[in-house]
C-alpha cells in the first residue's frame, strides 16, 4: 500500500510500524520539497524516518495535527498558511517562536507540544554560507507580514549597523519597530520603518543597501515590491539581493540583477531551515553528519 494518500495527502503514522514518521503540513503542500531534503538528510546521518505530507482544509490545521500526533507522528513542519495556527495549537513557545509569532515546527516535549520556529535562523545561516557579512551592515527589509517579523529577531542577533523595514502599509512596518525595537537596543542596531514609496526618496533613505531582503508576498504573483526608481536607489554593484520565494528569478532580483547587484533566491534558506528543525527532531549532535549545501546542490542540479 502507498504509504501516502495521494488524494488528500495524508500522511498516517500508523502505517509505519518502527519508524519515525514526520510531515509538513499546508495547503497547497503538493510540491513542497521538504520530504525531499528530510529524507536526504536521514541518509547523511543514517536515521530511519519516513517524512510525508499532508494538505490540511483550511480551517482543519488544528484537527489534522492532533490526528497526526495522536497516530505516533514525531513532528511537523508546518507552512504556508498554517504557521499562525500551530503557533496557536501549540502549548509550549520557544523565546524564538514567540518573537517570530509563528510556528513552523512542532514536536513532543515532555508530553507537551512544543512549537518552535526556525525561518529566521535559516535565513541567517544560508547568508553567512553565502558569504554575506551581516555583523555592520545596512539591511533593507521589504515587508512587514509574518514572513518579515520571522526573520527579525535572528537579524537583529548578527548585529548589524541598521535595519530598516519598507511596507507598502507604513503603519504594519512602524508596529514591527515597536515589536523588537528592545531587541535592537540591546544589539546596537539602528531601527527604522518607511513606506515603499519613501524608498524612491534617495535623500530620506540614504541608500544603497548592503542587503536587502524580499519578504512580502509580491513574488509570488511575479511582481516586485519595488518601483523602478526605489530599485535605481537601492540597489548598488556591493548590494546582495535577497528573495525569500525560490525556484525562479523574480523581478526583484531582476531588478537588483539590473544595477549589478548579486542575487539570491531563496532555497537556501528552506534548506538550512530544514537542517535546523532536523536537527531538533534528531539530535543536534548530528550537526555534524548533516550536509545542507550538499542538499542545496543536489535541489539546484
Ligand atoms: P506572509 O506571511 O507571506 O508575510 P502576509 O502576512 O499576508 O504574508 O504579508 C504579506 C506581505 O507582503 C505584506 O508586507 C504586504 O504588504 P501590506 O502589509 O502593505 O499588505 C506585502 N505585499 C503583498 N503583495 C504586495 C505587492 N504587490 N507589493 C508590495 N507588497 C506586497
């Protein structure tokens, strides 16, 4: 028997007798490559687990989790649109997971369910692997939805000299500053919050950027947050573009590519997430037997 319900993507744990079984939960969940790089790293440090997926109704996180537990399941990761309602399902917050206000991965915890988020981390990590020095420098963050506040706490900790956050609502980004602006005191980052238009005001935003990063939902309609006059300003020849969609150059980084920037999807930061919360699950002394790049490498071939 298919171990996986290709019709309503279920994954049970109960058909998996002396395996692990871990899934991603969302909805659409049909292509996500998370089952791909778990597996890849259980063959790096030789687990045995099964990873699967499952598409909750909208609605239904909260009732397809408790099945999945309830059936022996180890974890979840949880995506796009769910990472509110585990946050929520959750009983136990790491500090990471509160600060982000979402949840992308859940597991038992002395009988509790701990749910603890590990997007900004990746994010940093695939970065540094990048070679991007983040310690000093100045970060133009677009977006101000759950992406965005994800990834801050993380950032703030690589210390650099400035964070600004750009929201098509100046209001949602202005509230994000309020959020960490303790966070960034006590790092020493200078933390500010603009509309995306005040981005095509070169004198106001003191541009170009070091780093700038895509977190709104633009790409995902093939448009870009950025207005051709706010690209011309921000980017520069030493700017690295950041896009936290994957698969596809996007019209930012089109842009960026434009002004001589160095561009990023982002697959890395899927793939170091994933590392992060199989490390979680698995032990973190397998840190070492793990290859992310290498994973990385193979999804890009
Ligand atoms: P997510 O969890 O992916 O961050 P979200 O919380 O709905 O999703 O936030 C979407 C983000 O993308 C917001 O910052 C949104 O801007 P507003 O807060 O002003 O709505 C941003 N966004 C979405 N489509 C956009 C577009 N076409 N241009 C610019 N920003 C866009």
């Amino acid at each position: 028997m298919s171990p996986t319900n290709s019709a309503d993507m279920y994954t049970d744990p109960s058909l998996f007798p002396g395996v692990d079984v871990y899934a991603v939960v969302g909805n659409p969940i049909g292509h996500s490559k998370s089952p791909v790089i778990h597996q890849r790293f259980a063959e790096q440090a030789k687990q045995k687990i099964y990873y699967g997926r499952i598409r909750a109704e909208l609605g239904g996180f909260t009732a397809a989790a408790k099945s999945f537990f309830a059936a022996g399941g180890k974890g979840l990761n949880v995506t796009v649109p769910f990472k509110l309602d585990a946050q929520e399902y959750a009983e136990v917050l790491t500090p990471r997971a509160q600060l982000a206000g979402a949840v992308n991965t859940l597991y038992i915890h002395n009988g509790k369910i701990l749910g603890d988020n590990t997007d900004g981390a990746g994010l940093v990590r695939d970065l540094l692997a990048q070679g991007i020095h983040i310690q000093g420098a100045r970060i133009l963050l677009l977006g101000a939805g759950g992406a965005a506040r994800g990834v801050i706490g993380p950032l703030l900790e690589q210390c650099p000299k400035q964070l600004m956050i750009a929201n098509r609502s100046s209001a949602k980004a202005g509230d994000l500053v309020r959020l960490f602006e303790g966070l960034a005191k006590t790092h020493g980052v200078e933390m500010t919050s603009h509309s995306l238009i005040t981005l095509e005001d070169q004198e106001k935003i003191r541009s170009p950027f070091e780093l700038v990063i895509n977190a709104t939902a633009a790409g995902l309609s093939d448009e870009s947050p950025l207005s051709a006059q706010a690209a011309h300003n921000i980017f520069s020849p030493s700017s690295f573009a950041y896009d936290m969609v994957y698969g596809k150059t996007t019209t930012f980084m089109q842009q960026a590519l434009q002004r001589g920037a160095r561009v990023s999807d982002g697959l890395g930061m899927l793939v170091e997430q994933a590392a992060d919360a199989f490390l979680i699950w698995r032990g973190a002394e397998l840190s070492q037997a793990i290859d992310p790049r290498l994973v990385l490498a193979e999804l890009r071939s």
